[in-house]
C-alpha cells in the first residue's frame, strides 16, 4: 500500500490492561454492527492494539441466546480477546461475567456506560445510569469480582449533559471497585456525536485517576490526531471508533505513530477495492451465509469510497451487491490505479447529527439514588444496542 513517510515522532509509554500487554496504546471501539470478527480481523492485518467486540447484552448471555453467543465468538488469530457488556444490574452483569471466564471466552471485558441512544437512555440505562452513581458502583463491583484475574474496564460519556456530569465520580468509583482502566468519551449524552470532542475532559479525568491507565475517545479521524489528544490530555491511550470506517488501515498509521515511526498509508482505489473484498470474505466466513455477509458489506461502501472518483452508478451497484462473483465483476470497472485523493478521503465519518435533550425516565435526576421507580425503569433497560 502506498504511505508517505512522515517526520519521527517519540515513541508512546507502553500500555498494559491489566495483565495484557499492548504494544501499542490502540483500542478499537465498539460500535454496534460493525466491530464483529470480521472487521476486527481484518484491522488487526494492518496494525495492533486491543479490539473490542460488538456491545453483547448481559441479559443475553446469561439467557445464552444463539444471537449473543454467536457474537461473542473470536478467529483463532484474535488475541487478546476482548468483549464489551451492557449491563443495568449488577446480579445479572456478575452472572454474566462468570459465563464468560468459566467458559475461558475472553480475555478482556469491557463495560458500556457511554451509549447515548433514546431508546437505552429513557429507561436509565447507557449513558444516564452513571448518574445513579451508587447502582453504577453495585454493577462495576459485581462485574470485577465475578471477572476475577481477568480485567474489567470501562468506558463512559461524560454524562448526561453540561449541567450532569458524571465522569469523575464515576471514575473514582470505577477505580475504587478495581477496574483496569477508564476510557472517556468526550462529549455528553445531550452531545450525541455533534461538535468537538472535549479533549480537556481526558486531561482533567486523567489529574483525577492516577493508579490506573485513562483513554481518551472522540474525533480521531488520524493518526495525528491521536497524537494531538496524548499530547494535550496526557491519557494513556486512545480509543478509535468511527475514524476507522472504511479504513482499516489507520491502525496501520496509529501503530507506527506510536511507535515513533509515523507514516500515513496513501491507499490507491485498487487498495481500497482490495480491503473492501477482503472485509467481505470475512464477512462470509462470519456469516457462513454469502448473501447475508454481502447485504452487510452494503453499508460500508460509502465509508470506503469516500473522497475516489467512483461514480454514483457503481457506487450504487455495490450497495446492493448480492454475491461475491457480482462484487468482484463490480470491482473490475475501479481505475485501480487511481492514487489518493488526499483529503476528500479524509476526516470525519458517520452520521454527527446534532444535540438533543436526552431521552430520560420520568424525575430521573431529582435524585442520584435509584428508588423504586427508577428501579423499574432500568430493570427494562437492557435492550441490544451500542455506541458511546
């Protein structure tokens, strides 16, 4: 693949999870339909870091339905293993855990309490159940016992809006209840993805946590920029989410920025065809079903495309791709010698939308107790959906 080499940067502090060693300070975030085996592989081939699975619903896998026990299946070649738990009990979410390290499914587990989505938050659960500080603390609690040797960490929003904010106490409670590290996302539920991401956030949280790793996530688009957000908050490591649509390569430009050998991969469209079949190949062996794994592929091809000169007419073929023999006559019409197009194929990607007042259960932050109400409301909260 084509790159342009870039001036050295110093090389990053390593980065351990707990016991797992991480060569470099990476996270793949997990983002709901996108981060299943397939994707992870096939960002795993251009760089290294730790990559989380799809959010899996505690509730779930303690009812071992075939959904959740399909999605937490790792490739042989996935190590460490890492999976990512929704939860809004602490019974249900230790009972979870114990299925997980008794069954020696994962190395790594993961806690979502960043999802902003309304349909989660108006039952209390995601992004607005850290408000209930001490039912966060009762379910983190419960997640790390249960866990044992393995490590547990969390992720989180920075609350529900400017004037609710949960991260430090929530993160001084994480890290009292012994979780491996925090990880930040830096805007609030009320925020959804719109705006700038509030590096000065990580840094703060980062003053505030000092015996274990912090990870700052929101608005790495590149490999500079992460540098940027270590440069300004001083985490530990970053989390990469939407940035990587459709580029499985910019682990290939983290890994090496980290490694003070930065570099910038320069993908021309034959490249890029080549990394779109390639993630559908996997996808098919994810799926064991082609059709199933090309209806999938469908939603990545503006993701991968975005910035080359590939016309709405094929564009268009390719989101509705129904085998792999049709994708590939598709991909045989691509210049492949078409380079980079530099920044068009750059930047932001997926939907920012625009702020909205969270969705909330009825006098939700009259008070950071969980009375009986409340308590009804969050036991119905834990429905299959990600983000953070």
């Amino acid at each position: 693949m084509s790159s342009a080499t870039l001036p050295s940067t110093p090389q990053a502090a390593p980065l351990s999870i707990g016991p797992i060693p991480l060569s470099v300070p990476v996270v793949l975030a997990p983002m709901a339909g996108i981060t299943n085996t397939a994707f992870r592989r096939l960002c795993r081939e251009y760089g290294a870091g730790l990559y989380v699975s799809e959010m899996i619903t505690s509730r779930a896998l303690v009812e071992r339905t075939p959904e959740s026990l399909r999605l937490i299946r790792h490739h042989e070649s996935e190590t460490p293993r890492s999976i990512q738990l929704y939860s809004v009990d602490p019974v249900t979410a230790g009972e979870a855990a114990r299925f997980l390290v008794g069954e020696g499914l994962t190395d790594h587990i993961d806690m979502n309490f960043g999802c902003p989505v309304p349909k989660v938050t108006k039952k209390g659960g995601g992004a607005a159940l850290p408000w209930k500080l001490e039912h966060f603390r009762s379910i983190v609690e419960a997640t790390v016992k249960a866990a044992g040797d393995i490590p547990v960490t969390v992720k989180m929003r920075k609350g529900i809006d400017a004037d609710h904010l949960t991260y430090l106490e929530a993160a001084r409670a994480a890290e009292g209840a012994g979780v491996a590290a925090v990880a930040l996302h830096a805007r609030t539920a009320a925020d959804f993805y719109s705006g700038n991401a509030d590096w000065d956030a990580i840094g703060t949280l980062k003053e505030t946590i000092s015996s274990i790793p912090v990870l700052g996530n929101g608005d790495i688009w590149s490999a500079e920029d992460a540098l940027r957000m270590v440069e300004q908050s001083g985490c530990d490591g970053i989390v990469v989410g939407r940035g990587c649509l459709g580029r499985p390569w910019l682990f290939g430009d983290l890994a090496a920025a980290f490694r003070g050998e930065q570099h910038k991969a320069m993908p021309s469209l034959g490249e890029v065809g080549d990394a779109f079949r390639r993630h559908a190949e996997l996808l098919v062996e994810f799926f064991d079903d082609e059709a199933k794994a090309c209806r999938d592929i469908r939603k990545h091809v503006a993701w991968y495309f975005k910035g080359y000169p590939v016309g709405g007419e094929l564009r268009a073929k390719l989101a509705a791709v129904e085998s792999l023999q049709q994708m590939d006559d598709l991909l045989g019409e691509l210049d492949r010698d078409e380079p980079y197009p530099g920044a068009p194929a750059e930047g932001q990607r997926g939907r920012a939308g625009t702020p909205k007042k969270p969705a909330l259960p009825d006098r939700w932050l009259e008070s950071r107790e969980l009375t009986g109400a409340s308590r009804a409301e969050v036991t119905a909260a834990e429905l299959h959906h990600s983000g953070g």
